[in-house]
C-alpha cells in the first residue's frame, strides 16, 4: 500500500514526539532492556508466534494500553503461580512489583538494534483519544510500522542472580477497540534470555487434584501413514536420569528425536523436570488431528508448563490428550 511523502513525514513527527519530558524519568537498566527486547525476539507461544510486533510504547506502565484493564489479575495469577516455583520466581515477582510504582525511559538505541521503534506516550493518546478520525490515524501509522500491534510494557523484575525476568505487557490491534495483556517469563542462559516456559492445556480427566509441572520434550511418537493400523500404542521406559529418557514403543510405531518425515504423528513424549519430587517421569500425550502445524506445540530445547491431574505423571500409555 503506498503513500504520500507528506504522511510519511507525519508519521515520523509522530515517533520522535514526546522525548522533551524524558529526561525526567529514570532510564532503564540494561538488564530488564534486555528481557524487553526477548519479548520481541522470542516465540511467545508456538501456535500464535511472537507478539508481531516491532512498535513499543518507549516509557514503562502498567496504566496505560490495556495493562490497566488487568494488571491486577495478572499479579494474581502469578502469585498463585509462586506458591509452586522456585524461590528465585518469587523475588522476580516482588521485585516486579517495587519497581512499578516507578515508571522508566526505554533506549531507542538498544530497541533499534533489535529492529523495535520507539513511540512517546502522547502518539499512543493521539492514536487512541476516541475522535472521529481515531482509526483512520491508527491505520495511517501502522501501515508505515511494519507492525501488528503496537505494545507496552511494565518494568522487568528479576530474582537476586539476574537469571529470572517477570515482565507483563499489552498488545493492541489497530483494528480492535480493546487490547490483551500478558505476563511472561524469562530466564537467563549465557547473555541470551529465553523464555522460561511454554504454557501448554492439554485436555484430561476433570479432577480436583491437579500438579503444576515442567516438561521437555524427549520424542515424537508417529507411524506411517496406515489407515488400518491402531492410533493408540504403550511406552516402555527402558531408562531415565532426571534429564535423560530411553525408550521404546512396538512396531509400526515409531520414536523420533526429530521432525519426522512423512510419517503420521500421533503423540509426543514428555519428561517432567519440575518439580523435583517428580524429575525424569515419563509424560505421554495422544495428538488429536487438526492443528495444521502440530510439531510447534512441543519442540526440542524448550521448556513447557503443563497443568494436569496428579495421578496422569508418569503414565506411559499416551492417555492424556491434546
């Protein structure tokens, strides 16, 4: 879609606006900036992709977009999510929560080395003041940012070792009238952040007695493509260490270590890694056929988050769904 030079030139008045009150404001530490710019590099979730964004708001908040709507429900739901983690997400948590009270100035010369721009509070207020012409202004500015949706963030808390990031943030369409917000998780391997874990819901038996656990994904289960042959097989467990799992399955199943090819995939194979209590258990999982790139729910080298009933840990016999 093209456009004239003129409204170009708006455009860009629009991103550097706002930068004479700055100064005012403590700038980021490098440390969260660097949590900040994992948001935008990571795959947040393997359905959905990364937040699609390369537009963020340049000051920290936790009132303005749509965090406002439900920060509150957020710090919650991450409370509940402390009762089960290490010590480390609780300092993270609480130290998300100090910092708040204090809003922070984002660098634009560490975003643009990530490929984000920066954008002054007061375009996000013209951009969304509710005038007659508001979604013609959105849709003029997101057509030259290369974005999906313009973004904004709260401070980074971080645990005492700087190894653990907690950050909430807020995406906002310009064709939709309300935003979503999110918190996510990082963690620190090397100078890299990554994210600490991919929250999957696969389906189960209801109960009241569920576990929070962290898993990596050891095989693919799959067969050839044989309408005759059966959906559903047993896992052997020939050994397991608390991060190693030797296994087998019967014929024509088979187990793969990698994408397999042109073959059918029917399951995956889990191991549990947290909590401690339950390290190196095996945890089986059926795939229901539909999604259209089902070997992004579960990849090797990440670390995903399930909620499931107590007594499915451990089952080798591909029972739980997803």
């Amino acid at each position: 879609m093209r456009t004239s030079f003129a409204a170009h030139i708006v455009l860009m008045a629009l991103i550097l606006r706002g930068t004479a009150g700055q100064s005012t404001l403590p700038s980021m530490p490098d440390r969260e900036e660097a949590v900040v710019a994992a948001l935008f590099q990571e795959e947040l979730d393997a359905i959905h992709g990364s937040v699609r964004s390369r537009v963020l708001v340049n000051t920290t908040t936790v009132t303005n977009l749509d965090l406002w709507r439900s920060y509150a429900q957020l710090i919650k739901n991450l409370r509940a999510r402390a009762t089960q983690r290490e010590p480390a997400f609780a300092e993270a948590l609480d130290d998300l929560l100090k910092k708040n009270g204090t809003a922070a100035y984002i660098s634009a010369s560490h975003m643009a080395k990530h490929g984000v721009r920066l954008v002054a509070p007061e375009t996000f207020k013209k951009m969304w003041c509710g005038s007659a012409d508001d979604f013609e202004d959105r849709l003029k500015f997101y057509e030259h940012a290369d974005s999906q949706n313009l973004v904004a963030v709260s401070r980074v808390g971080l645990d005492i070792r700087n190894e653990l990031g907690i950050v909430c943030f807020a995406l906002r369409d310009p064709r939709d009238e309300q935003g979503h917000s999110h918190a996510e998780v990082f963690r620190r391997e090397g100078s890299q952040w990554l994210v600490d874990r991919y929250r999957r819901y696969p389906g189960g038996p209801p109960t009241t007695n569920t576990l929070t656990i962290a898993c990596e994904l050891r095989y693919y289960l799959a067969r050839p493509e044989d309408y005759t042959a059966p959906l559903r097989t047993v896992l052997t467990v020939l050994g397991a260490s608390r991060t190693n799992l030797s296994c087998s399955v019967p014929s024509p199943f088979r187990l793969y270590s990698s994408v397999p090819n042109e073959e059918q995939l029917l399951g995956f194979v889990l191991q549990v890694v947290e909590p401690s209590a339950y390290a190196g258990k095996p945890m089986t999982l059926h795939f229901w056929d539909g999604l259209m790139q089902p070997y992004r729910l579960f990849q090797f080298g990440k670390r995903y988050e399930l909620q499931v009933p107590d007594f499915i840990v451990g089952d080798t016999n591909f029972d739980l769904g997803y």
